[in-house]
C-alpha cells in the first residue's frame, strides 16, 4: 500500500457548455474514447462505464504505435447527477470530480491521490493534459 496521507492535487477547467452536455461527454463511453488521452500519440480504444454507486469502470489507454497501453479503472463510490462523481481507482487511490455549473458554462474540478511512483508536477500535467483534452472536444460538439 502507499503512504498513509496521499496527496492530492486539483485539475480544472472551465467547458463552454451547459452542465447537462458535459456531463454527457463526460460519462458517455462513445464520447470517452474520443477525449481521454493526454497527447495526441495515446488513444482509448475501449471504455466500458457502470455510472452508478457500486459500479465499476475501465478504459483501455494505449500509445496509438501499440508500444505501451494500460487499463485505468476504479469503483464509483458517489453519482449525483451532474454535481459530483467520485470513484476508487484499483490501486485504493480516490479521485473526486465536481461540475460546477456557471451560467452557460461548466467548471470541471478533478481532485485525484497522487500515486508515490512519478513526480507529482508530472502527474498533474497529465491530468491536466487529459481535462484540457476534454474540454476542447466538449466544446466541439454541437449536442452530445
């Protein structure tokens, strides 16, 4: 097990768009595979998605040259509809994310554990990365 006090580092980003589509985009396994990833060489060719306390979830990250993917997943252990989502990654770490709605726009704030192996700048970059990521294909759609 890791240490006893994680940290926990914050991502967020504000989504032009009303809570209901982002929330969509967000949870949505045909809209998952098209955002989650941090740069433009990784993919999510498979997400499966049980949004609901007790369910579980997995996405199939992987470099789109095949050299290197992993499967990233966890157990929902909260769903408010579109207030909050927080869920246990298999490694014990909890990740908690709120929508926060602002007018016509969205703020989307990701509280996530570190994990003790990569520096924690790295960590969150990626992170950052991944929600930037979303934002720009959230924004994108017309509807969801």
């Amino acid at each position: 097990m890791g240490t006893s006090n994680p940290v926990t580092l914050t991502v967020e980003a504000i989504v032009n768009k009303p809570v209901a589509h982002v929330w969509k985009v967000w949870t949505e396994p045909v809209h998952i595979k098209q955002w989650n990833n941090a740069s433009e060489d990784w993919h999510t060719p498979i997400a499966e998605n049980d949004l609901r306390v007790g369910g579980t979830f997995v996405s199939r990250m992987e470099a789109k040259d095949g050299s290197f993917g992993f499967d990233f997943g966890g157990t929902y252990d909260e769903v408010s509809l579109h207030e909050t989502i927080a869920y246990t990654i298999g490694d014990g770490r909890q990740v908690k994310i709120s929508f926060v709605p602002e007018g016509d726009a969205t703020k989307v704030i990701e509280s996530f554990e570190a994990e003790g192996t990569n520096p924690t700048d790295m960590q969150q970059a990626g992170w950052q990365a991944i929600l930037d990521n979303f934002k720009k294909y959230a924004e994108s759609l017309q509807e969801a």
